[in-house]
C-alpha cells in the first residue's frame, strides 16, 4: 500500500494551483460558513480532513501520474464531480464558454456584432464547416453592414472559420464594444466580400411579437432581464392596436430569470400568490405575490402554449396563469423542473449552478418531474416507421436545397406544388412536406414569427378564441393543487 505525505511544502506549492486556491476558498469561506459553531464542530473537522485529503490525491496524481498532467483538467475534473456527486442534473460546473452563454441569456445583452449563426461539425469532410448567418438583429453591426441570413462567414480577421470551433468562432466576435472586427462573406457560390464590423451591445431578442387578426400573440424564447419590459412593449403595441384576445407562447422556452417570469404573470395576476419558494436556507424561502398596480391585462381571453421542453421559468410563468384562471393552457405537458439555481462565477471566467430551492405555484403546487398537464391537449401527430424512414431520407438528400436554389422566390402555391411531387417518393404529410421546404426558402429571409400552415397548436388557441366560449371554459380547468390531489387518490 503506497502511503501519501502531506507536508508543509507540499501544501504551499498546491496553494499556489488554481485548483488547490478554489477548492480551500470556497471550502472555508462558503461551504463551511455554518458549521464553525456549537454541535457542528465534529463536521467542520471532517470536512477539513476531506480538503486535505483532495489536496494531497491532486498533488499526488501531479508529481507520480504517467504522463504530464494539465493542471486545469485536473481542476475542472474535480469541479465537476463535485457537483455530479449531487445527483441533481441542475447543479453543474461551467467552463467559460458555457458561463458566458449563461450569462448572455440572463443578463440580456453583450458586446458583439448581432449576428446569430450556425455552424455545422467540422467532421463534415463534404463541405467546408463554415460559419452560416441564421438572422442579423435588427439595428446591430451586422445587419447595418448588410449582411443576411443565409450568408456563410468564411473567414474571421483572416482566421477560415471552417479550421476553428464554434466557441472560438463566438470568441472572435463577440468582445469589448468599440474594436472592431473583420469578416469574410460568401453570398451565393460566387460572391465575396469583407466587412469591418464595431462591436456594440447587442441585447438578446428574447420576445418576438404581432398580431393575428385581432389576436395578439407573444413568443417568449427565454427569460432575461429585460424580457418583462419588451413583453410590456409588446403590450402596448397591442393596445394601439385595439387587440381582443392574447397568445402567450412559451413552447421550447427552458426558462430563464425567476424575477422575470414573476415580472410578467404580474401584468395578469391582480393579488395573492405568484410563486413561492422553499429551502433548506432561511434566507431562500421566498413568496412572490401580485400587486394591484402593476396589472396590465383584464377582461380579455388569454392562452398560454405550452409543450415538453416549456421548462423552469416558462412553467413558473404557465403554473401562476392556470392556478389563477388567468390563463388557458393549450398544447403538451411541460418538461417538470420544479428546482430554483444560484448561478455563481469564479475567479477565472468559469462558473457554476446549484439547486438551493424548489418552487410552488399559488396552490402550493410543486411541479418537479411532473411537469403542467394542458387544459386542452393538442399533439403532433407520431410517424410512422414508414413515414420517419422517408423523412430521414428526405432530409440526409440534397433534394430540397437544390430545387430551391434553382426555384428562387417560391410562392405559397409554388410550395405546395413541390410538395406534392415530393409525396410521390417521400410518403409524408403534404403539411409536413411544406414545413420543410418552407424552412429552406427561409434560410436566406427574415424568420417567420408562426407559420399558420403547420402549427397545430397555434391554429387550436385561435380556434377557441373564435368559436368557443371561453368563459365556459376557464370554469372547467382545475389547479394544479387539484390535479395533484386527483393524481394521488
């Protein structure tokens, strides 16, 4: 048996590693804080003991390990472990790049050029794995210098994008507002050109919205900081516009801000509870009620849709509006992440999450893994073994990109016609196989807020707004608290 020696030396030159530095500072001065007092002593201790012993594996494993050891895959290693050792899928350590799309999200803005992009894997060997422009923003660099969707970015300062990965291509362009920087553009398979681009703050478009008829309708993507004022903007816009009713589409929304979510559901909410959470921590345990003054939207029909990935914030926001009778669900049930987290950064860019609450909705409703069953369900319909072999085929061909490379500006007829001739050797849906070409002739155009043609859902919600007394209908839709107990018994 090999017995390890923790020495003074030793331990000064792990105080002088990154990883050593983290893990004796957040062990001291956070994750011990509460336990240097009365019966908590004998824990303390142990969890010194602990920190000794991962201090000398870590200096261990550096001075005997068979080969060269990288000090910062040793540090995230541990960090991570640390983490899973939780079994909570929600506590998880960040790398930089990882933290910085956090932070992006929840803080709602960065400096950057306002280009939103995809890039395929560089695994590829067909084509290169350009950068391909999905959408300017409006107002942004990128859309001022006039660059569209569908553009590849070729080259970024002189660096071929298709040689670097996805993190280090949003490293080049995303920085400090004012420096600029230097792209490379392919339109179509002939034109190039170069553009200098100033960084400038680029706020993340987080609400996208307009009307339907005399509807109004709300896509929210997730929920940032200033996600409740551009939902009160779109509001407005609304209300000039004399609308009668209001969509609220939360579907494929993984959440966000608490405080964001909480901001909107009391715009409709006019007293009593929003939200409340509950932890083990005194100072976590929260209730987050309406207030009279800040209600927004009363009289008026509103539906909220929702599907599986509607998660965190989004089921906050959906769980307040049907518990209230605020709202009426429409679509599938919600993903089931019933958990808050404290997002934290470290000293070296990285960060991390970790669950320290659970929420419940006002009727004391939590939840977690459960998800929020619709108050009228409206699914997709499932493919068949026949119809998802065409579709993968369709899809893995090069078919639809061709014709509409040679069939520019294809109509609504145009779409459908095509449609059709592919039906005769892909048997799908003629609505699905509209969907798909409709997505290619969108990739160089602005993208559509709702396609009316394929959204089930959507054309459900109007539906009932149009033809169906909502007012009967609200009168049936039970509380979560209700369907709980319903579920126990």
């Amino acid at each position: 048996m090999i017995k390890l020696h923790f020495s003074l030396k030793s331990a000064k030159k792990i105080l002088s590693t990154g990883a050593a530095l983290f893990l004796l500072s957040i062990g001291t001065s956070q994750c011990f804080a509460q336990s240097e007092s009365g019966t908590a002593n004998g824990k303390a201790a142990q969890e010194r003991q602990f920190l000794e012993i991962i201090n000398t594996l870590y200096y261990y494993i550096e001075q005997n390990y068979v080969e060269d050891v990288d000090p910062q895959k040793l540090y995230e290693g541990a960090l991570r472990g640390m983490l899973e050792s939780l079994g909570d899928p929600y506590s998880t350590y960040m790398d930089s790049s990882e933290w910085r799309s956090l932070t992006d999200i929840t803080v709602g803005n960065f400096g950057g050029v306002g280009l939103s992009i995809s890039k395929p894997s560089m695994n590829n060997t067909d084509k290169p794995a350009y950068v391909q422009v999905v959408q300017p923003i409006d107002g942004t660099p990128g859309a001022k210098a006039g660059i569209l969707a569908g553009d590849l970015i070729t080259e970024i300062n002189g660096i071929d994008t298709s040689t670097i990965t996805m993190d280090e291509v949003l490293g080049m362009l995303r920085g400090k507002e004012g420096e600029s920087v230097t792209v490379k553009i392919r339109r179509g398979k002939a034109t190039e050109f170069e553009c200098t681009l100033v960084r400038a703050i680029i706020e993340n478009p987080t609400i996208k919205y307009d009307m339907i008829g005399k509807t109004g309708y709300i896509r929210i993507s997730d929920f940032s900081s200033n996600t409740a004022k551009r939902f009160q903007e779109a509001l407005d816009s609304f209300e000039n516009r004399k609308y009668t009713s209001l969509i609220i589409d939360l579907r494929d929304n993984g959440g966000g801000l608490l405080s964001s979510a909480v901001d909107i559901a009391d715009k409709f909410i006019d007293s009593g509870v929003i939200v409340s959470t509950k932890s083990r921590i005194a100072y976590e345990n929260q209730v987050y009620t309406a207030s009279p003054r800040k209600t927004k939207v009363k009289g008026i029909p509103v539906i909220v849709l929702v599907n599986g990935n509607s998660a965190s914030a989004s089921e906050i926001l959906a769980g307040a509006l049907k518990d209230t009778k605020s709202a009426y669900l429409v679509g599938t049930k919600t993903f089931g992440k019933g958990s808050v987290q404290i997002p934290r950064s470290l000293v070296n860019n990285d960060g991390f999450k970790i669950t320290v609450a659970r929420y419940y909705s006002p009727s004391d409703s939590n939840i977690d893994k459960v998800g929020i069953p619709p108050d009228r369900e409206i699914s997709y319909p499932q493919f068949t073994e026949e119809e998802e072999q065409a579709f993968v085929d369709l899809m893995n061909s090069e078919e639809v990109a061709d014709y509409v490379e040679q069939h520019p500006n294809m109509t609504e007829d145009d779409i459908s016609f095509y449609a059709e001739q592919l039906r005769e050797t892909y048997p799908l849906e003629s609505r699905t196989l509209r969907k798909i070409i409709r997505n290619e002739t969108d990739r160089t155009k602005p993208s559509r807020l709702y396609d009316l043609d394929y959204d089930l859902q959507l054309n459900e919600a109007l539906y009932i707004l149009e033809h169906e007394d909502f007012k009967a209908l609200m009168s049936t839709t039970k509380t979560l608290k209700d369907l709980e107990q319903e579920n126990a018994q």
